[in-house]
C-alpha cells in the first residue's frame, strides 16, 4: 500500500508540473465571434458589363460612379466599386445574398446613393453569380441629370405631350438648349440657367425654394434633397464657356 501512495503522489506531482502546458497548448490565443452566420450563405459574385463614357464628369463634380450593392430600404452602399469610362466588364465580388438590389449609380462621399442609372433585384436572380448588362451609358453630369430627373419627373409637363409648360422643353434632346443661358420666361431679367451661379438661375430656384408657390404648379417638393443638391452642383461646375 505505500508503494502504491508513493506512485500515486509522484503521478499526482507531474500532472501538476504539466497542467500549465497542457492548458496553454488548447488556447491559441485569438479570440472567436460568438455571432458567426454558419446558415451556409456564400457570397454573390456581380459582372457588369456595357460600355461606359463621360464618368469624369461626375467624379469632377464630388460623386463617384459605382457598382453597388444594396439593402432594401437603405441609400447607403453596402458594398462598391468604382466604375471608369471604357469599362466594359466589372467585378463585384463578396455580395451579401441578402442584399436586394445590384445598381449602377451614382454615390457621394459618404457612399449615399444619389441617383441610380439602372438597377437589377438580387433576389430575382439565382445561384453565386449575377449577369448584370447595363448597355451603352453616358454618365456625364447633364446626362444623367437629363435622364434620372428631368426625364423622370419634369417632362410630362415640359415637351412629353407636345406642350411645353412656360415655353421651356426639357426632352432629352432640347433640355440643354432650353436651359443654358437662356432667358426665364417666368422670372424677369433671370437666367433659366447662370453657368457658375445656382443662386441666380431659374431652375435651382424653382425647385429649391418657394418662389413657385404662387404659379400653377408649386414645384418646391417636386425633387428629393439630393436631386437637388445634384442640380445645383451641375450649375456651379458650368463654364460660361
């Protein structure tokens, strides 16, 4: 029976001797999230492709043309990559399947979106990888302006139906014409557009302040902030060239 102590103590002894080395051999030191999304989601891979031009114009004027990813009811990017003029193929890589729209757009610094220039549902296409084809796109500044909110929400009354409201036709292919220091017909001694000066032109006030309200169309909400701001950013950046 002593023999069998005297062991039993020595075994005793070395476990302690090892115990530091056998705890330290299970921790590696790094620290594991306890909010890890095991469901089995994978990332979505998006290829855009289209032919591109006039995307210097925008990054000139404080906004920065991507591919973004997007949750529903979010402006702000979730994932980007900023797109050149020439492109005709881009990557996006790593998109969350629980994004729900895949846009060409246009962002700010702060990755809010501004306006977008086509947009494609993640949830209506399927598998890891997204064909995205965006076609020919001018993304110059007056193009896109033209496009996503004259063409949107000005020309019904502005040249679409044939009448053009105060004289002013905002179709694609007069817009610029009617605009650029041209005389406002409804504000005397104004240019509907004063290269350089938001402030004076016709078209900032008309959508930035009240000066509508007593016309017959108040066109003070007819815009969001951003478009707005977008507008009057397109104007302080033209040349009287």
């Amino acid at each position: 029976m002593k023999y069998i102590g005297n062991k039993a103590m020595r075994n005793k002894k070395i476990l302690l001797l090892l115990l530091p080395f056998l705890l330290s051999g299970c921790d590696d030191g790094r620290i594991y999230p306890t909010d890890i999304d095991l469901s089995g989601d994978s990332g979505i891979t998006v290829v855009m492709t289209g032919e591109i031009s006039g995307s210097s114009d925008s990054y000139e004027s404080g906004y920065s043309l991507v591919l973004a990813a997007f949750n529903e009811s979010d402006d702000y990017a979730i994932v980007s990559k900023t797109v050149h003029d020439g492109s005709d193929s881009v990557e996006l890589s790593n998109v969350s399947p629980k994004a729900s729209t895949i846009e060409l757009c246009l962002i700010n610094s702060l990755r809010k979106r501004i306006l977008t220039l086509s947009t494609v549902s993640v949830s209506a296409s399927a598998g890891d990888r997204i064909s995205f084809d965006v076609g020919k796109v001018d993304a110059s500044h007056f193009s896109i302006m033209n496009n996503t909110i004259f063409g949107k929400s000005c020309v019904q009354c502005h040249g679409a139906t044939g009448n053009a409201a105060a004289g002013l036709d905002l179709r694609t292919e007069e817009a610029y014409r009617m605009l650029v220091g041209t005389a406002s017909s409804v504000e005397d001694g104004v240019l509907r557009v004063n290269p350089g000066d938001a402030a004076s032109s016709t078209l900032w006030r008309v959508v930035a302040t009240d000066v509508s309200e007593s016309w017959k169309f108040d066109h003070s909400n007819l815009l969001t902030y951003d478009q707005v701001g977008f507008i009057e950013n397109w104007i302080n950046n033209l040349s009287n060239d």
